[in-house]
C-alpha cells in the first residue's frame, strides 16, 4: 500500500502499548499499520474539532443570537478600548 507521496512517521512506545495494539489488531484482523493511521487521523480530526468548533446549548444560542440581533451600548471600557486602538493604528 506504499505510494511515492506516503510519508513515514516514527514513534517509540513501551512494550505494554505495542502488545495493546497487536493485540486490539488481532482482535479486529487488519494490521498494525492500517489501525495505527485509522486511529491517528480519528483522534487528529476529534483533538481539531475540540480545538476550532465552539459549540453551545440552546440557552447559550439564543442568548449570543440576542445579543447579535440587539448589542449593548459600549460602556466606558469598551470606547477607551477602541480609542486606543485607533491611537496605536493611527487611524
């Protein structure tokens, strides 16, 4: 299954966790290659989720959609804040 793109990675376990994986792969068949890179990309893909995907409950939905919708004034801090920035950015 070697193509010229593939490229190598290469980790060092203990013994325990090389033997937990044989043995999870024999239990499914298949190879340790094929289960190591299924189980890699899996966990990438879940650990880039948790990172960049925000997810709320409903009452957390409706509350930011509201604030959208109907924004607050901008207090003190907010306008010093913004005068600032535009100070910095010689705007």
């Amino acid at each position: 299954m070697s193509a010229k793109n593939d490229e190598r990675l290469v980790a060092r376990i203990p013994k325990e966790q090389k033997e937990l994986v044989e043995y999870a792969v024999s239990l499914i068949g298949g190879n340790v290659s094929d289960f190591v890179r299924s189980t890699v990309e899996k966990e990438a893909k879940k650990t880039i989720k948790e990172y960049k995907v925000l997810e709320l409950s409903k009452r957390d939905s409706k509350a930011f959609i509201e604030t959208l919708n109907n924004p607050p004034e901008p207090n003190e801090a907010l306008k010093e804040a913004a005068k600032a920035h535009k100070e910095l950015m010689g705007e």
